[in-house]
C-alpha cells in the first residue's frame, strides 16, 4: 500500500509542476546556466495565435500583365496558399480581389514589410542558358524536393533537389540540357532564375530526357536544399506579381476573443471535472488528473511547435478534450458493471481497459481519418482545425490508456474495500 500511495503522489505531483510549466513557464538562473521555457500565451515564444486573435499583415499583390484569365489567377492563389502552408502559417487567408489582384493576410506579423521578407518572392521562375535565353518557365516544373541520399552509382549520399516537370517541360528541357551538355567553354550550365535574379547555377553533364531530374553539388546540408526547393515551388507562377498595398489589422474578432474562448473552454473543463468525480467516484478522479495532464501536454506541443492556433483551433482541442473523457467514461462504465457483479478492483480495472479498448481505438482511428481528410483537402483556418484535432485526438488517446490506467493500478494497491468510492451502490465486495 505504501508503494502505491508513494507513486500516486509522485504522479500526481509531476502532472500538476508539468501543467505549470507548460501553461506559465518558467525561468531559473543557476550560476552560469540559464533555463528558461516561455508562457503558452506569449506572442513572441510561445502559440502562435491565428489573424482572428492577434491581427496581423495584409499584403495585396497585383498580376504584372496586361490580362489574366480566372485560370492563371487561380494558381497565382494555390502558389501562394502553398508557399504559405510550407511556413507554417495554416491560419492565413489568400483570396482573389477583382480581376487581377490577390489578398493574402498573415498572422502575428505586425510589420507588413517583414510579413513580405516572411511569404518570400513570388516573381515568375524561369531557367535560362549561358546566353540569356529562357529554355523552361515555372508553369513547366511539377514541383521541388529537397532530399538526402546517392545521386549516382559511384557517389556518396549528399544532399539534392529533385525536380518533377510537367508534361510541356520534358522536351523543352531535353533540348536545353543536350545543348548545355555540349560545350566546352564552361558555359556548360542553366541558371534557375526569380525575379531576374539568380538562385542556383547547376551544370550540366548530359541530356536530361525525363519528368525528373536532380540538382546537386555544393549544398552544406538541408537548409539549403529545402530554401532553394521551397523557392522554386513557389515561382511556379504564369506571370510576375507586385505588392501594391501593405498594412497592417487588428483582431478580426477582436482582442477579447482569445480571453473569452478560453474562458468559455476554463468553464467546459471544470464542469467535465467535477462530472467525473461525481459520477465515477475516485476513478472520476484519477480522470481529472489525466485530463491535466492531456491539457499540458496539447499546450507544451503547440507552444514548442509554434502552431498556429484560432477560434477554429480551439474547438478542435476541446472537441478532443471530450473524446478524452470519452475515453475514460467507456473504461469506467465497464468497470462498474464488472464491480456490480461482484469481481475484484483489479479484476474489474483490467477488465474495463481490456474489453474498452478496441472501442476507444475505433473512436480514435476514425476521427484521425477525418482528421487528415480535412487537412489534406482544406485551407486555411479549416488545417488549422485539423492540426488541432489530430494532435488533441492522440494525445487524448495516451492520456487515456497510459496515465489514466497506471493512476487507477495504484489505487487497486490501496486496498480500498468501499466500493461507493468506485461509483458503485453493492456493497461488501473485496479487493484481490
């Protein structure tokens, strides 16, 4: 008993200092060392909080051409909305403004001319020869990855990019590479250039007649790899835009949302918590001290992670913060029946986790899945949701199964014979 009694108290006091971190932070100087882990709601270092919370910068870009068909502003829209996700800023908007502008508001940046350095160039790509002359265009490259491994049979693993072309760039860069692959007088190379200016300078050696080919030689190590790719990835535009207007706007809800939300969710969390002590007793306790350890672990990923968090965002997480004490009403009802029907505390807690738990995967499978669907297929504030939602549905599944059953084995080493503690009315059953 006194084991148990030592491990509960144990746990229950690294869950309540790990939930102080996570949510306040804190900061230690020890001699020459100094520890620190910033507020969950600190706008520089901690979640980062959606345009709807924080404000933000408006950039409006307009199409440097004389027309621009739907299409072609279509993907001045999907290009941006990409380079957007890359960088994490799932929350930020991208929508067409008349015939040939594009409006995009990113989140937390204040300054509109550092949200411009942030969102990167978006000018028009195109490779060209040693002479100037344009051989491919962005519209005719798939896509760029950065990756690591053996580019040839002799050579070692080195860092690359591989290129993916369309169908209308395979010829053209078949013409352009035998041409380059030809000379002699070192001009023996294609620029990759943005917005007039050179970003890589790869020599060719061959005639390159596929949809992929790669670039390498001379990268240090991913950084340089991924900001060439994500560069190219996102000049993939059939004409060169310009910013015209930059500002930057308060909350869209407001500067109490974000108070008010978590107000609202505070007064949610307390009233799941004191339901679960009434209905289920101790057990209903050992859930509660679970359920803070899901919220200080949802809160340390998002704040390490820096992602982005709205009002969207947060009904993602208390949507799994009910699927987390879904999880622990399942386990318990179980528990009580194999109580009710006169079986042990250990007996019933191993049964309850046992036969509770295809339930609880099923549960937490198919909500992973809508999860990915929304995310894969959604934008915006809608990934947002997801990220949430996914995060706050694996966590809530660990808290569950993992701390929530060791906190319920320490109380089988109690030896607790009131079985009223355990939400059940029969009486005189014993403990193994």
């Amino acid at each position: 008993m006194g084991k148990s009694i030592t491990k509960l108290v144990i746990a229950i006091l690294v869950i309540a200092l790990g939930a102080s971190i996570a949510l306040f932070g804190f900061n230690i100087q020890l001699g020459g060392w100094h520890i620190s882990y910033p507020n969950a709601l600190d706008e520089e270092q901690g979640i980062r909080q959606g345009l709807d919370l924080v404000g933000g910068s408006v950039i409006t870009y307009e199409a440097q051409a004389e027309s621009a068909t739907d299409s072609e502003m279509e993907t001045v829209k999907n290009v941006l909305r990409k380079r957007l996700d890359t960088l994490g800023y799932n929350e930020a908007t991208v929508t067409r403004q008349g015939e040939k502008k594009v409006r995009v508001e990113i989140p937390a940046i204040q300054d509109p001319e550092e949200a411009v350095q942030t969102l990167g160039q978006t000018a028009k790509l195109t490779f060209r020869d040693a002479d100037g002359n344009v051989v491919l265009e962005g519209t005719d490259v798939a896509s760029a990855t950065a990756a690591f491994g053996q580019v040839s049979e002799t050579g070692g693993d080195q860092h690359y990019v591989q290129l993916k072309l369309n169908d209308s760039g395979v010829a053209k860069f078949a013409e352009a590479t035998a041409a380059a692959a030809a000379k002699a007088d070192g001009t023996n190379y294609i620029s990759i250039m943005l917005d007039e200016k050179e970003i890589s300078r790869p020599s060719v050696s061959q005639t390159i007649n596929s949809n992929t080919c790669v670039i390498s030689g001379g990268f240090a190590d991913r950084s340089e790899t991924h900001e060439l790719a994500s560069l190219i990835n996102s000049g993939n535009l059939p004409f060169s835009i310009k910013d015209v207007e930059l500002r930057s706007v308060g909350p869209t809800l407001g500067e109490k949302a974000l108070e008010t939300s978590l107000f609202a969710a505070a007064i949610g969390i307390l009233l799941i918590l004191v339901f679960m002590v009434v209905c289920y007793r101790l057990p209903g306790l050992m859930a509660d001290i679970a359920l803070v350890a899901y919220i200080a672990i949802v809160t340390f990923i998002m704040s390490f992670f820096r992602i982005n968090l709205s009002l969207p965002g947060i009904a993602g997480i208390i949507l799994s913060v009910g699927m987390a004490v879904d999880a622990n009403v399942i386990i318990f009802a179980r528990m009580k029946e194999e109580l009710s029907l006169g079986k042990t505390v250990k007996t019933a807690v191993d049964s309850g986790f046992n036969r509770a738990f295809i339930a609880i995967l099923d549960a937490n499978v198919t909500t992973m899945i809508a999860a990915v669907v929304l995310y894969y297929f959604g934008t915006g504030p809608i990934q947002g949701f997801a990220i949430t939602l996914a995060i706050g549905t694996l966590v809530s599944m660990f808290t569950a199964i993992v701390i929530t059953k060791f906190l319920l084995r320490q109380l089988v080493g109690l030896k607790i014979k009131n079985m009223s503690l355990f939400g059940v009315k029969k009486r005189g059953i014993e403990n193994a």
